[in-house]
C-alpha cells in the first residue's frame, strides 16, 4: 500500500492531510484517507460515530495514522477499497459532510510522507559508495559491524515539490540518492529480529550534501546538509516492497546519470539500522533512517555536479519518481563564511 | 524570572505542567502557572473567560509559553506576583475550580525545563575545554569563526531527577557542564544582533560523552552522547542572567572537582550561535543550543572519573543546582559491541 501526505487550499485555507494515490502512482488522483474512511465507516458499517472513529484510525497527520498500527493499516485498506469501488460509477464522490474525497493530482501539493518526523539519522551502509571519489571514503573494520551515522535536521524536510537550494557557501552541491526508512513503532533496545516489526515502510530521501566546508564541522555535517532534505513521493508499506532490491536512477535534465540498485554490496539490512538505533534509545513513529548513497548514486562518484537551474529526477522502482529543481539559495546573512568572534587565532593550531 | 517544567501525581494520572519556583529557587514550592494565571484573571481583572485566556497565554508546556514571548512573560510575571501576595495570608491557596496553586517541593518530580525540544545543538566554544586532555583537542583557524557543534538526541533529554545510564559500551564516562541556550522566537537568516531577541533564557545542561569508541562514529557522536541529556533545574530568562558571568561547580558526592566560570575564554557569546545556527535553518521556540564544555569543566581536562554510585551535582549561579545518580546502564541488546553484519571486513580499509 501507499500513502502521501499532500496540502490542499480550500476556502477555510491550506489543510495538510493523508490520502492514498489511488491509480497507483503519484501521478494520478489522490484519496482523502480520513474522508474516505468515515464515508466507508458510514455508509457500510454500524458504526455510529464514523467520523470520531474515522479522526483516530485514519487521522490526516502521518505520525497520527503510523502509531495507529496494524489498526489504522486496516482501516486505510477499507477505505482504499472502498473509494475505488466507488468511483466505478461516481466521479466525484463527496463524503458524509459533503467533502470532496478524491482530488485531482494538480489540486494538491504533495509533502514528504512524513513532513516533520521527531528524528532523522541518516548512515552509510553501501560499499562503493564515495569509492571512486578524488578522496574515498574507506571502510574500516568498525564499519562492517557498528554502522556510521549522522543526524539531520527535522526541520528542513520538503517534499517532492519543493526546490533545493544551493547555498552560497559551498561550491559542491551533491544530491545523493537514499532509501529512507519509516519507523512504524515505538521500539527501545530491539533485537534484529524484533526491529523487522518496527519498520513501516520506506520512501526516496535525497541528501543534498556541500562537498566542502569539513574542517569547519569536525563534529558532524551541520551547515554541509542541513538546509534541506527531500523526502517522497509516498511512503511504500514495507510489505509491499522489498527494500533488497529496489532499481534506482538518476536524471538530470532527461540525461541518465546514474543507475542502481538497493541490492548492491551493503553492510547491513534495514532492520540491523532500526535496532542499532534503538540500542539505548528509542525510536519512534514517522523516524526517519537513512541507508545513506545506494552505490554509486552522488555526484562524488560519477563526477557530475548538479548547477542553479537543473531539474534532477530521482526514482526508485516501486517508490515513485521526484523531480526537483535546484535553485539558488538565501544570502541574507552570510555567517558560515566566519563571523568575527571574540578571540584572536593565535596563528597556530593549539 | 525563573520556570520550571514538573510532573504531579493526580487522581487522573500524572500531568505534565509548568511552573514558577515561588520561593526563589528549585529548592522550594512550586506555584502552577496556568492555573494561578487563571486565578488572577477570575479575582483581579474583568476577563469573562479567564481558563480560556490563560490556556492560551500560560499553557501547562514551555514550548507553549515560549511560543507567547512578551504577552506570555507578562501574564506569568502578574501571576506570579499575584500567587506571592496571596501566599501572605493564604496557606494552601485554590483555583477557580478547586485546583491547588502552590505544591511544595516534594509532591512534584522537576522536568527539563524543555522536556523535548524540537532540536539539540551542542557547540564547544571554550578555548581551554581539551586543552588538558591527553589528546588534545586543538581549535583551527576555523574554529574561531564557525563554532563547531554536533546535534544530539532529543528523545533522551532528562530532568535534574533522573538517574544517568553509564552505557555497557564505554569504559570512559564523562559528564560536560554546559551552559543551556533556550530559544524563544522562531527565526530564519538572522543578524547576531536580531539574534539576542530570540534567545528565552538559559539552563544547565549536562553533555554525557563517552570518551572512546571515536572510530566507530566519523561522522559525529551518536551512541556516545545520545542515551542521555540533563538539564534543569529550571529556565532562568535572558534578563535575569548574565550568560557572560556565571560562576560554576562541579561537586561528586561532596567533593569538589572543579570551579570555572562562563566568562572563561570563549569564541562567541549566546546571539552568535543563534545566528550562526539560523543561517539556511530556522530556530524555533524550545529549541536547546549547548555552549560545549565550559572552561576545563569535564573529566578529559580534569582527569577525575565518575562511577556508577556516584553522586554528581553540578550548579550554576543563579540557574540553580541538580544531583545526578550514575546507574548502571540497559544491556538488553549489544549492537555496539558489533553486529553479524553482510559484508566480510576484507583485512585492510578500502
């Protein structure tokens, strides 16, 4: 199953929902889940409050509708079932207020699957990945057992609608092409086995990394990745896809730059990443886990450098397809430049 | 003006609320400020919806109030000063629905004063802090004009009663004093003189750091900051402080290990990181900024450890003191000691 998360202007304005991409793809037309479902509830059940039930099996917030588990899972199946039954003979069915329930794909603009998740970690599990970069990146003996990782910032997720912005302090932007993982269920120190239970699904998350500015951050990436991270087109239930083997590609501008696979050489499975994570902490529902660059799939490796002005197309078979337009970013301030502190570098490292 | 988050046992469970800490200090009672704002309104004003009004100007989370700014200040600041002038003749003062006001200090577990913010930055911009370790930490050119910082874990955050976890994976715990920026104003691209407006206040907050396994993360710390972050005991405003004179201590069950100051040699004050932290980001109300270490106040510098047992108490003038228990930490799963992963190590780094 898939489901997105989408805005939509109405008269009372913009309201961010859930809903199902019901020919398919995120091309098509998307179902309001919550509406679908009250309507179903309404219409086919006994249910007596079928929009109170409707507002907590299928609430429009992701986060809302993952904690809700296999319950919300089930309930989303139905209406999905349901609609689509419908629209045999309706063109535009409305629901038990008079809501619209199925909206064209331009009437509504679609955000990441989990547009402000509580976490993003985002590792580095595939082998060639920055091999044939000018400085590779190598793989030491920790590597093939404690899986590396940074972590991102919530607050500048966008969807697959947004631009990315090309900040004035880096000369090298890399969009690096990722498998994301959603986290379905509160989970603290998991076995590998019980993290399986924990993944919802997955979705396209793109990296947009500055391939300079290192020795400024010595403790992590920060200003290099954090301006913004797509996410989308979907979230794909993990039973519906199998993460080992999703084809990938790269395309800039209709030019193929890059093609893969999630089956490449890698260190670890999905489930290894959500019970590593977990191991004293926890994770939550709608956390992100990145698997880091499938393969080859950044501009490290194939020596090509997204400019101000392209479109990049990223797709994941199964996943759905992002076109995302590179634009020039803020300058308002110029901090990471330097900012005149209050002491002086004595002139050497001490 | 000082705040504090706290838990209280009621008949309907535990509730979170905040709080003004009416007799100076952390160490006295505790007068709940929506429902003492709610009082004043009822008693002394002509406010026809007063729970409504101080639900919006005083709600029971931080964030909530911080998201208020001036209008949230003022309406705690006539609460607080209402609640004090009624404490003169009344002992166990009520709401307008029969709440209590005042708790003492025993009924009520301190929280974080932010319990969980929506991000966690931590930077290190003390000249001397790893300077006395046995390898140093050396500050470039860089680090004296973009302070370097990690993001950490903001699922983890404790309070100044919680125990702190010595996790099975290190044989070096070390727990960073730092000084605890809270930002008030959401803000994007600001100047550092913009910057001092979006600062709330300040708190102390404690940095576990495991001081091996270094190797395993490259890309910043994870499993070894991120099971744990103390702060507390409360949030002092920015008008009440000054970040640039705050004598500190650092006591183990009685002794003490180490007395510094926030007024030690350091690279930026507060309005440096906020702005530094907003270039192509967005604060956000609640967001926690770290200082890093203050002065040599961690056991690299200092050379004391502590142990499981242990008490630790840490104070800063005029924020207030917290004492934290070292436990010992979960060991339900291992993944840190290293996973079966898929890939063989090939003998060397490629």
């Amino acid at each position: 199953m898939k489901l997105v998360s989408f805005e939509i202007n109405t008269a009372l304005g913009q309201a961010r929902r859930i809903g199902v991409p019901i020919d398919g793809d995120e091309t098509g037309r998307i179902a309001d889940l919550t509406g679908c479902y009250a309507a179903y509830l309404a219409s086919e059940t006994d249910e007596p409050t079928p929009r109170q039930i409707a507002a907590v099996r299928c609430p429009p917030d992701m986060i809302g509708w993952l904690k809700g588990a296999h319950k919300s899972r089930a309930a989303a199946e139905e209406a999905a079932g349901w609609i689509s039954e419908k629209l045999i003979t309706a063109k535009d069915p409305t629901g038990i207020r008079g809501e619209r329930l199925v909206f064209p794909r331009d009437e509504v603009k679609l955000l990441a699957p989990v547009p402000r998740p509580g976490a993003l970690r985002d590792f580095s599990i595939f082998q060639t990945h920055m091999s044939n970069a000018d400085v590779p990146f190598k793989k030491t003996k920790h590597w093939y057992v404690t899986p590396p990782y940074y972590k991102g910032n919530c607050d500048t997720i966008t969807g697959p609608e947004e631009p990315v912005p090309f900040p004035y302090y880096t000369e090298r932007l890399d969009l690096e092409l990722e498998l994301g993982i959603i986290v379905g269920k509160k989970g603290t120190n998991l076995t590998i086995d019980e993290a399986k239970d924990h993944i919802a699904g997955y979705t396209i998350l793109i990296d947009p990394s500055c391939r300079d500015g290192y020795k400024r951050e010595p403790f992590g990436p920060n200003k290099r990745k954090d301006f913004c991270t797509p996410m989308g087109p979907c979230l794909v239930t993990s039973d519906s896809i199998d993460e080992r083997n999703i084809a990938c590609r790269i395309e800039v501008d209709g030019e193929t730059w890059w093609e893969g696979n999630t089956g490449e050489p890698r260190s670890f499975w999905a489930e290894h990443l959500v019970a590593y994570v977990s191991d004293n902490e926890t994770v939550f529902p709608g956390d992100i886990i990145g698997t880091g660059t499938i393969g080859l799939g950044c501009s490290m490796d194939i020596h090509k450098w997204p400019q101000v002005g392209q479109n990049m197309t990223f797709t994941m078979q199964g996943i759905g397809s992002m076109t995302l337009a590179i634009v020039k970013g803020d300058e308002r301030v110029r901090h990471v430049d330097g900012m005149s502190g209050l002491l002086e570098y004595p002139g050497e490292d001490i």
